[in-house]
C-alpha cells in the first residue's frame, strides 16, 4: 500500500506524459492516492515505535543498499499531508493555456516524488526521491509562472542544487561514519548504530552542520530564505502549494528523522547557532512580512516565516516540541497550500496580487473571502485550527526543552522572542486579509464571479483537514509521538547527558524490536 | 579459447580490410563500409566476453611485460569498442555533411569509416600497456588517427584551424612524454611500470629526478584528459572538429587518458608530492571547466568545457586512487557525452550548433529533446541518472579520503553545472521557435540514442551490473 501511494502519481504522470486525458488522470490518480493514505492511517498500528508496511528490494549488496519502504507515525502524517494536498492542487489547477499533459505530470512528479521521500527508509532513496520532485517545480516555476519567471526559476535551481548537494555531503559523511561492519544506507540500521553509540560525537558535529545547512537551504532557514518568496510569488498557484506546503517539508522531516535521532550530540552542539537562526527566521523574516505590498509576496515570505516555529520545536529536541513541530508540519502544509490557492484564483481574476489595487472582494467573492479568512486564521495560530496545536506545543516544549539547562536560558528567551511572532503573523495577515477582501471595493471588481461550487471541495477539503485535526489535535499526536518517544528515550534527550554505555541495561524499545527482525549475520545483532 | 591480443589484431584486420574495399570497390555506396565496421566491431565486443585470463602481470615475460590482460584493461577495451560502435552510427549521420564538404564525389567518405577502427585498436592496445615503450606506441596510434580524423573536412577553415592547433600541441605533448620517459628510464633503467615501481622503492633512486620524469609524463597526459593547465587546445579543437570526432575526442581519448594515468601513477604514489601536485591540478580543471563552461552559447563550446569540467570529477577520484569510481564515472560520462553529441548532430544539420538553435525542439522534435533532457540532466547530476551515481561514487570516495578542499569545490561547481547544462534545457523547453518543422530520427540512430537513453537511466538506477563487471 506504501508503494502504491509512491507510484501511483509517478505511473499517472508518465501515462499523462505518453497521452492519457491530463486532468482527468491526475484527478483520479491523486483521488485514488487520498484514499490509499487514508487506507494507511486507518489500518496504521497505534502505540507502536517501529516502521510498518515495510517492503524492501535490494539494490546493492555489496553497499548494503536497498530500495526499502515504510511508515512511522511521522511518515505517515506527511504522506497524508501530501495525499491530502495533491488532489487540491490538481483540482486547482484547472486548463492549462500550452502543454497541458506535461504542467499536469509535473504536478503529480512532485506528489510521488515527495511521498517516495517521506516513505523511503534507505537514505541513498530519501534523498533520490526529493530531488525528483525538486526539477518538476523548477520547470513549473520556469514554464508556467508569472512575472519573472525566469530569473525566480535560475535562482531556486541553483540554491536548491547546491542545497541538494551540501546535503548529499552530510548524507554521505553519514554513512561513512559508522564503522564498516555497521555500515549500511537503511535507516533503521543507521538508527540502531547510532543507539548504540557508533557515530563518534566530533564527527556527529560535522554532520549535523551540513545536514543542518542542507536541509535549512531546502526549507528555507534564515538566511538561506531568499529563494522561497520570489520562487512562490512566481510560481503556479498548485505548484506554490505543492512546494510550500509539501515538498518544502522534506527538509524538517529529514532533520527529526535523521538529526534527532542519529545525531544527538551534532545537534546539542549547534543549539545555540540554530535557536539564532530561527529567530531570524521568526522575528526578521516577520518583520519583513508585514513590508510586503504585494499578496503572493507576502504569502511566500510568511511560509518562510512560519518555518521558524517548526525549527524552534525540532531544536528543542523534547518529546512536546517535537511533538508540536510534526503538528505543525502538517498544519502549515495544508493552510499555506489553501491561502495559495486562494491567491492563484485571485490572480486569474484580478490580474494582479497588489495590496493598494485590491480591497472589498468580500462583497463579489463572499465564499472566497470566507476561505481565505479561514486560511489566514489558521496561519495566524486561532484556536481551533490545528495549528494552534502544533505552535502552543512547540512553545510549551521549548519553554521546557529537552536539554539539561540551568536558569534562564536561551530557550526561554528564544521562545518568549518567538511569541511576539505570533502578533506579527497577525498583523500581516489581518493586513492582508483587510486590504483585499474589507473597505471600498474598487468598481473595476463589481464583476468578478467567486469560487464556482467545484472548487469548494478542494477548499473544504482543506478546510476540513485544519478544523478536524484542530479539535481533535490528538489525533496526529497519538500517531507521531510513540516513534518520537522511542528516539529521545535511546538518546537520552530526557533525563540528561549520559548515555546508554552498552545499551544491555535499559535497551529502548525501538532497538529490541528492530534486532527481532534483522536479517542474521549482518553485524548488529551484538548479543 | 580467445586470448586477448587476438582482438586488437581482429580490429587492425577489420579496418585494413576496409582500407581495402574503399581503395578496390569504387562503385558501392560507402555507408555499407560503416554498417560492415559496426558489425565488425561488434562480432569482437562479443568476443571480450569469452577471453582466456592472462598471467600475472608480476612474473610476466616477453610479450606480456608489455601488455596485460587484467580485468580492468578487458572492461575498457569493451568500453573502447562500445563507444566506436556509437561513433560510426554517428558518422553515418555525418556523412551528409561531409558529401558537401566533397562536393560531387565520395571521395573520403570510406576512410572517415575506417580511420575509427585503427583508433579503436589504438585506444585498446593503450588500456592493456604496462610498459612506457608501449604506451607510447599506442597512444602515438591513437593521436596520428585523431590528427587525420579532426580536420577531415579540410575545406571548412574552422576545421582546418581545429587540425592545426590539435596537431601542434599534441606533437608538443608527445614530446613532453617522451622526455618524461626518457628521465625515468635513466633514473630507474626500467620502462616497465611494475620494475619501475620496484625501482623507486629502492631508497638508492634518485626520486628527484624519477619525480621530475613524472612531471613530464603528467604534462603530456594532461593534455590527453583536458586537464587545466593543458585544456588550451580543447575549445577550438572540439568546435571545429566535425561532431562525431568531437564525440570520440571526448569520449575514447579522455577514458584512455585516465586509464594510463591510473597505471602510470601506480608507482609514484609512493612520493608524497604526486598526490599534492594532482589535487591542484585537479582543483583547477573544476573550476576552470565550469565557470567557463556558464557564458558559453555554442553547445559544442559548451560540451568542451563541460569536457574539462567532467576531468575535474574525474581526477577527484584519481587523487583518492579508486579505479572503480574512475571506471564507473566514466561509463556514465560515456553513455550521457554520447546521448547528448548524437542528438547535437542531428539537430545541427537542420539548424546549427548553438544553443538558440535549440528553442522549442520540444515541439519539433519531441523524442530528440527528452534524450537531450535526459542527457543534460545526467551531464548535470540529477538523480536517477547515470551521472549521478557516477558523482556519487565520486565524492563518496573523496569524503572517505577526507579530501575536504576537493569536496567543497567539487559540490559548488556542481552547482555551476546545473546552471549551464539547464540553459539547454530551457532551450528546448521553455522558449518557442518561428521554425516548426518536424526534425526526422533514421532507424539506427534512433535504436542507438534509445539504447543510450535507457543505459543512462538504468545505471542511475540499478548500478550492480557495472560494480560486479569491475570486481576482480
């Protein structure tokens, strides 16, 4: 079931791309992929830490490289998200003015590529996967985009090329930092290495700063961000949503399933230079947030800004935080991907994104106005909208962080800081909400028609997702945490610096499980 | 059971016998010529498969101090007849063009067959030498058939131009490397590498002077690989050259170079200056090969400084000394060079070589620009492609060696690479033309970039085969 949720946008797209009818395709196989995630959720095994589903294909024996699937919690709540997010995209998209069946196959490219990320378990795949989905939105941006097109499509190609390819650095350190016996490119073996002790702390220092500076260019971390507001702006609006809201993802998921886990002390180390970047991220790019004058600009550079929040819970590296930050992930993936879609429609309408020339479309687009209002409370973090979960947990957490910290620390401060965040994402986008759809309305408007009833269900779709998990915020938390709990209990995130020696006196439960069912002879079985 | 010299003297055989039917039948259409070279070449890449072992190359007398039969020099000799066998169906759809550059007759045609063939058996003597003699020998083959070979169409200036600065700076290299192995000879009184190796092991040897022979050696492979400060020559020449020249030139010359560096280097490693003096060297192609490579508008100028590019690549994995990366790197580069020169020439012949002629070939032409994308996007290192495994493997080793200077300006030029290997892309993608005319694919040359294409993926994708074919 992983691996059809992986194939079956990339099948659809290449049928698209030989001729299939483009639209329907994609509709119905991003449809048929909603269902299959929500297969997984519903047949998924609460509680328990371990990877499930899991279907391996060995590539490589001698570098112990195979093409292995499964899902966690974790996994499992960003292919929901991906699964949740295409079908809204597609169904955004609408006619497409010249190459239909390749803008459509992009589309659906990003979608497998993304979820083959999320559901691989062999790092050589994670990182292959996201890179496939990374060209399609540099050619959607490039071909199909608005204004400077051109230029926002050079500059997202060569910072996320090289972005890609720091990362494949540290991936590669990675995996050679494990002695040879243990060497092995599949997570989970990674994972019970590191449990064990094997990545020696100078060299997890080196990792983590190149998965951290990665993965920060991917999402976009102060002040790696520049990238991201223009590519938005010019970018298609089902694009905008896939990127921000999913692909954009990789890279925090990357950090909590392989910094969190595998690099314990990489990531103590660098606390401090992570909590400053992310401020920068919060308060700068917020700040720079509310300058915005135009809708598309200000939507790109508030995505970026949000990214702060998830930072500061994955940085906190305690079961809340992190908790909060998979919360988050999810929420801000599908609440940026609706105020972007609603931008696109805007766009298509109006023509243009300019504060000053908009102003009172409540009136014509009620429904419009009302998404949108949703759309931008969400973001805001309302209660009520999941996230509000996600941020209230990752403030909570890393109020209390995970490491052994006297006093008043910089946690504290960061957070007490990153609160003021939240006034100035209301700011921006009350602002924003204000001069588009409230006041005069200009008379060149009074004839624009709102949303037509088939765009609603991708708008309640992603409606429904952010008040449904909203209200009942337990349950993606429930899903994600036994996975969490497993890591930060084998690394000792909780009850201090020191660590398990020789792992036979309080073996966490992830590696017992994990050693049950691994194939015998290959080195980590040690008892 | 075939031994392995028996397939160079079937090549040599092959081409003389062409040689001879071009001189006697004048009256056959001389495409057949290429089609019985093609089939030719094939019937003895066949036989690679089914070669006898040789011995040791330790104890080895006579004939084999000279040559060996290892399973390197049998995997390259393979990969020489493969990339031949490209090249020719390339030439096929050369010939056109050379008809016009002799107008009214066929004169020329024959020989632009059969001049592969003697370099193909030069490029696979060159592979098995292990003695200094015959490296010199055979490289001189392979050199004295590319002089005739890259200013065959001696009436376009361009080309002529392109045959006499090759010419001048190969004949100045050559002597370069005979005044290398004129200086380790007197240091060592040896020319067979193993004895050489032996010799500078010896604490007696003046290794000053072997170093300074090495020097010289260096220089003059250099040249061979296109590697910065001996790339001078690479722009024109390949510009000027008719393409599927500039495709072998590319392909068959740069592999051969690295092979003989990895042997010749074999016994040098021992002085600590070798690997200094090749990481700067290498440093330089990388940067050199990619930054000039970003304003270029000519593809084939494009493809020639992506050339030196790749010989930075490549080199990082000489510094680390790992021959399987070297090999695996540049199987890719073979498959993804060639994908991108057999469409070049097609495209060229209807509208020309720079990299506007290129606009909306995704409309004209839509087989042509997905095996163009495919293979810039490999050139460039997108995953799933052959090329990036080939990088992969590349800094994986380099990462393992602790290069970390090397690393770092390996993954910023890459980064360069994506800029200009895309612009072609975008070409082809994004910008729309006033010419629409449909662009027709003959059968072979189609099977042939199909089969490119497919290898270039299936290596990205599924690398074993190539890792078990180098397994000792």
């Amino acid at each position: 079931m992983v691996l059809f949720t992986i194939f079956c946008p990339i099948i659809a797209a290449i049928l698209i791309m030989v001729g299939a009818p483009a639209r329907k395709t994609a509709l119905a196989a991003s449809v048929l992929t909603f269902a299959a995630a929500l297969f997984l959720l519903a047949s998924f095994g609460y509680g328990q830490p371990d990877f499930q589903h899991v279907t391996s294909f060995t590539i490589s024996p001698e570098w112990r490289l195979s093409f292995t699937t499964g899902i966690d919690g974790l996994s499992l709540i960003m292919v929901l998200l991906a699964a949740i997010v295409t079908p809204a995209a597609v169904w955004f998209a609408g006619p497409i003015d010249k190459h239909e069946n390749a803008f459509y196959a992009c589309l659906l490219f990003i979608s497998g590529g993304a979820i083959g990320a999320f559901a691989s378990l062999d790092l050589f795949f994670f990182y292959a996967f996201h890179e496939l989905a990374l060209i399609p939105t540099f050619l959607l941006i490039g071909m199909w985009g608005t204004g400077n097109r051109v230029a926002a499509a050079w500059k997202i190609t060569i910072y996320l090329a090289i972005g890609s390819f720091v990362l494949l650095l540290g991936l590669i350190l990675l995996y050679q930092s494990v002695p040879a016996p243990l060497r092995s490119f599949d997570i989970r073996a990674l994972t019970v290495a590191a449990s064990l002790g094997q990545i020696a702390a100078d060299a997890q220092h080196h990792i983590y700063l190149l998965l951290l500076i990665g993965f920060g260019i991917l999402v976009s971390l102060f002040p790696f961000h520049t990238w991201a507001p223009e590519a938005y702006a010019s970018a298609p609006a089902p694009a905008a949503m896939l990127h921000a809201g999913v692909l954009k993802k990789f890279g925090l998921y990357g950090l909590l399933r392989l910094a969190i886990p595998l690099l314990p002390e990489g990531a103590r180390h660098w606390t401090t230079l992570l909590v400053v970047l992310l401020l920068g991220n919060i308060i700068y790019v917020g700040l720079v947030t509310i300058a915005q004058k135009r809708l598309d600009w200000m939507l790109g550079y508030s995505s970026v800004m949000h990214m702060g929040y998830i930072f500061l819970g994955i940085a906190s590296a305690g079961i809340l935080g992190v908790t909060g930050a998979a919360v988050l992930m999810f929420a801000h993936g599908v609440s940026i991907a609706l105020l972007f879609a609603l931008a696109g429609e805007l766009r298509q309408r109006t023509g243009t994104l300019v504060f000053d020339e908009l102003g009172g479309l409540a009136r014509v687009m009620p429904f419009a106005g009302l998404a949108f209002g949703l759309g931008a409370f969400a973001a805001i973090g309302l209660p009520g909208f999941t996230n509000f979960a996600g941020e209230i947990m990752i403030f909570f957490g890393a109020f209390k962080n995970g490491w052994t910290m006297n006093g008043f620390h910089i946690f504290q401060i960061a957070t007490v800081l990153a609160l003021w965040g939240v006034v100035i994402s209301t700011v921006y986008m009350l602002r924003a909400y204000r001069k588009t759809f409230m006041g005069t309305i200009n008379d060149q408007w009074r004839q624009l028609v709102d949303l037509r009833p088939a765009l609603r269900v991708p708008v309640a779709l992603l409606v429904g997702a952010l008040l449904c998990f909203g209200f009942f915020p337990q349950a993606l938390v429930q899903i994600v945490t036994p996975g969490f709990r497993a890591y930060l209990t084998a690394n000792n995130y909780l009850t201090g610096t020191q660590r398990c020696s020789h792992g036979a006196a309080r073996r966490p439960r992830i590696l017992t499980q994990y050693e049950e069912d691994a194939p015998q002879g290959r080195g980590y079985n040690r008892q | 059971m075939i031994t392995t010299p028996m397939l160079e003297i079937a090549v040599l055989v092959l081409g003389m016998v062409i040689l001879l039917v071009e001189a006697f039948a004048t009256k056959i259409d001389r495409r057949i010529l290429a089609f019985a070279a093609i089939a030719g070449l094939a019937v003895v890449l066949l036989g690679t498969f089914f070669v006898a072992p040789s011995p040791s190359p330790n104890q080895a007398t006579g004939f084999w101090s000279f040559y060996t039969a290892d399973r390197l020099s049998i995997f390259f000799k393979q990969f020489a007849l493969l990339t031949t066998i490209f090249v020719l169906i390339m030439m096929i759809d050369y010939a056109p063009v050379l008809r016009s550059s002799f107008p009214g007759t066929q004169d020329g045609v024959g020989e632009f067959f059969a001049v592969p063939i003697f370099t193909c058996a030069g490029l696979m003597y060159l592979v098995s030498a292990i003695d200094f003699v015959f490296i010199f020998i055979s490289l001189e083959l392979v050199t004295i058939s590319f002089y005739v070979l890259v200013s065959f169409t001696r009436r376009n200036p361009i080309t002529l131009e392109a045959g006499t600065k090759y010419l001048v700076l190969s004949a100045l290299s050559t002597a370069f490397l005979v005044y290398g192995i004129a200086w380790i000879f007197g240091v060592t009184g040896q020319t067979n590498l193993h004895r050489v190796a032996e010799a500078l092991a010896n604490p007696a040897t003046d290794r000053g002077a072997a170093l300074l022979g090495m020097v010289f050696v260096l220089v003059a492979l250099g040249f061979k690989i296109a590697a910065v400060p001996f790339q001078i020559w690479v722009p024109d020449v390949y510009q000027g050259a008719p393409t599927p020249v500039t495709a072998y030139l590319s392909v068959g010359s740069k592999a051969a170079g690295f092979v003989v560096l990895l042997r010749v280097l074999l016994p040098f490693l021992t002085l600590p200056q070798t690997q200094r003096l090749i990481v700067l060297i290498a440093l330089l192609t990388l940067i050199y090969g990619n930054l000039a490579a970003l304003p270029q508008a000519n593809l084939k100028r494009l493809l020639a400084y992506s050339s030196i590019a790749h010989a930075g690549y490549l080199l990082i994995g000489v510094v680390c000394f790992d021959a399987r990366a070297v090999t695996f790197y540049l199987v890719a580069y073979l498959l993804m060079t060639l994908l991108s020169f057999a469409v070049l020439i097609i495209v060229a012949q209807q509208t020309g070589d720079e990299i506007s002629d290129f606009d909306g070939l995704a409309q004209r032409s839509p087989f042509l620009a997905f095996a163009m994308l495919i293979g810039m996007v490999s050139l460039a290192g997108v995953p799933f492609t052959a090329g990036f495994l080939g990088k992969f493997y590349i800094f994986y080793t380099a990462v393992l060696q602790r290069q970390v200077v090397l690393v770092i300006v390996g993954v910023i030029t890459v980064g360069c690479g994506f800029y200009y290997y895309l612009k072609v892309v975008r070409a082809m993608y994004w910008q729309s033309t006033a010419n629409v005319d449909k662009i027709s694919v003959n059968g072979l040359s189609r099977l042939a970039i199909s089969a490119l294409i497919i290898g270039t993926i299936w290596l990205g994708v599924y690398p074993q085969p190539i890792f078990d074919a180098l397994k000792r």
